[in-house]
C-alpha cells in the first residue's frame, strides 16, 4: 500500500490525537502516503478528506480530543452509503483505512471491509468495552479524571460526614466504575454486569459509620442506573440520605496521561504495520502488555469480560 487514510468516529476519547500521530508518522516513516478523513463516516462519505504531512500531527501528542474530528452518522449502516464512502477513498487512491474508535466505529469498519475494502480497527474509547483488547485508548485517562474527583468529593464528604454517590459513565460496561472505584477507595461499586443488593449496601454503609468512617462513597457505573436514581432508592428504603455528582463529560475530555499516549502509539504504528503487510480486516489490541490483533469480525463477535475478580477484591478491601 502506498496511500492510507485514517479516521476518529463515535464518542472521542483522550488518546486519540497520540494515536493518530503515531498512524500519520508511521505510515510516513515507511514511505507511504496518509490522508486525514475529518469528521469521521459523515466526512468519509461527503470526502472531506485531506493530506497529512509529518507537521501535520505536531503539537497534538499532548491534547485531548481529535484534530480530525469526530462525528455520529447512523446511515453509515446503510450498504449504499457504505459504498459512497468506499467511491470518495478510491477517487483519492487510499488503499486501506485505519479506523480509531469505539464499537459502533469498529461495525462500520468491519461493514467496509466485507465489502472489499481493507480497515484496520483500532480501540478508541473511554469505556474500555471493545473485544480483543484488555485496554483501550483513553480509560487511564478517564480513570485518572475520575479518581481526581473521588479524592475531592471525599475531602468535602469527610468534612461534613456525608454519603455521595458518584455516577461515572462506561456505557453498558462497569470498567471505568470499578477501576476508579477500587482506585478511589469506594466502599460501593455498582456496576452492570453484576446485581447489587440494597440491603447489604446499605448494611457495608451502617458498619463503616458504627467503626467511626467520617464519608462513604458509592460509584455508580451509567449502565446500573442514574445517580440520581439510586440516591432515591437508597432513601427510600434507608436512612441514608446522600448527595449525588454526576461527573458527566469532563471524563472525555484532558490530556491523555502516559499510559494512553504509550498506548496509543504503539497501536496506532501497529494498525499501519499491518495495512503495509496487506492484512486489512483486522483489529489491534494488547494482551499482557503484548500487541495482538484479531479478524475484525471475529473481534466484534467476542465478548468484553470484565476482570470480577478485581470486584471481589474491591469488595474485600472495602469492608
Ligand atoms: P462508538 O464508535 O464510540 O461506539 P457510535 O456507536 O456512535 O460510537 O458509532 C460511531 C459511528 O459508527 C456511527 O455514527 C455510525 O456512523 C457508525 N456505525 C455504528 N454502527 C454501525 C453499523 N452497525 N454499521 C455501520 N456503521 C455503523
């Protein structure tokens, strides 16, 4: 391949700049053209699509967000429109794509390369719930927002010796609630894949304020419920009665921390490696800090799982 494009679609995560650095230096490094699709699928198919140069990517290592935009197009499910967006990337002479991004990202790249055209898909998302790789780009850096706000609602719940519930998002996965809960030293985790039980909830609250605890903390993952809702049944059937921080976009945003940035390059090269080797139709991710990468449709078939041992432990050391 001598022309490769690359994209950022779907909920942007803090990596994806460091991540399309390390695609643009790459594919440069290794003589081949790359050309930046802004907008994700929505400027794909109106070809909103330009050349990169190395200067092109300078500066943005360190910041949040994606210098190619990204955009939400829920026609790009549509074969036709699929097939626009193929037209505007063979008019150009791209020969493969690399596609940073979360799972509805990753349908449309496999989309595209069942219909012949090669992509590379690489994970892109804060919520760490993309299939084939233990991390993805932009959870550190969620993880690192979200503790830094556990650890200042804490200073103000000691305070006053109040209870928060703290509501962080993950969509339809507990990862993000779990790791920065475990981090965070929270004495509840309630996440999706697991029912949670309101009266030891409430019991875990009862004991920690009978042995003297000054605050509790509940995390709440966005896929159990609202903050908000739980709050109000924990009032409900309970004494407790708590105060609620839903912590909403901030999570999104920020520069990516070192894990992300390291991350990012090393599947951003990796994606590029693979369209020079003529293996589109793949999907990058590490697995025990080692670069792995599955049959994109294969991949989507594949469940997250999230690590329930980390649960217990979280629970254990939370009594
Ligand atoms: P994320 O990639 O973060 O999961 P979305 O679910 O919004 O975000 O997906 C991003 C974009 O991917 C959508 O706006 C749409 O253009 C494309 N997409 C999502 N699902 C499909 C699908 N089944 N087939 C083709 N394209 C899809």
């Amino acid at each position: 391949m001598k022309k490769i494009g690359v994209l950022t679609s779907g909920g942007d995560s803090p990596g994806m700049n460091p991540a399309i650095r390390a695609v643009v230096r790459k594919a440069i490094f290794h003589n081949v053209e790359v050309y930046g699709i802004y907008g994700g699928y929505l400027g794909l198919v109106n070809g909103n699509i330009k050349k990169l140069e190395l200067g092109s990517v300078g500066d943005i290592i360190h910041r949040g967000g994606t210098m190619l935009q990204s955009a939400r197009l829920p026609e790009f499910a549509n074969r036709e429109v699929q097939k626009k967006g193929i037209e505007q990337l063979r008019a150009h002479g791209i020969e493969g794509l690399v596609v940073i991004g979360g799972d509805g990202s990753y349908r449309g790249a496999k989309a595209l390369t069942e219909q012949g055209y090669p992509c590379v898909g690489v994970p892109g998302t804060i919520d760490n719930d993309i299939p084939g790789t233990e991390l993805t780009i932009g959870f550190d850096t969620a993880l690192n927002t979200v503790i830094d706000a556990i650890d200042k609602i804490r200073d103000t719940a000691t305070s006053h010796e109040r209870t928060f519930v703290i509501e962080v998002m993950g969509r339809d996965a507990g990862d993000i609630a779990l790791w920065a809960g475990l981090a965070g030293g929270a004495e509840t985790i309630l996440i999706p894949e697991e029912n949670y039980d309101m009266k030891e909830v409430a019991d875990r609250l009862r004991s920690g304020h009978e042995r003297g605890k000054k605050h509790s903390i509940i995390v709440v993952a966005e896929g159990v419920c609202s903050g908000y809702e739980f709050a109000r049944q924990l009032k409900e059937s309970t004494e407790f009665d708590t105060r609620v921080s839903v912590l909403g976009h901030i999570q999104r945003g920020g520069s990516p921390t070192v894990a992300d940035r390291v991350l990012a390059s090393r599947l951003g090269a990796r994606a590029v490696e693979l369209l020079i080797e003529g293996r589109g139709g793949r999907a990058v991710g590490i697995e025990n800090n080692k670069l792995v990468d599955y049959d994109i449709i294969e991949a989507l078939d594949k469940k997250h799982t999230l690590d329930l041992d980390l649960f217990k432990l979280s629970k254990e050391l939370s009594i």
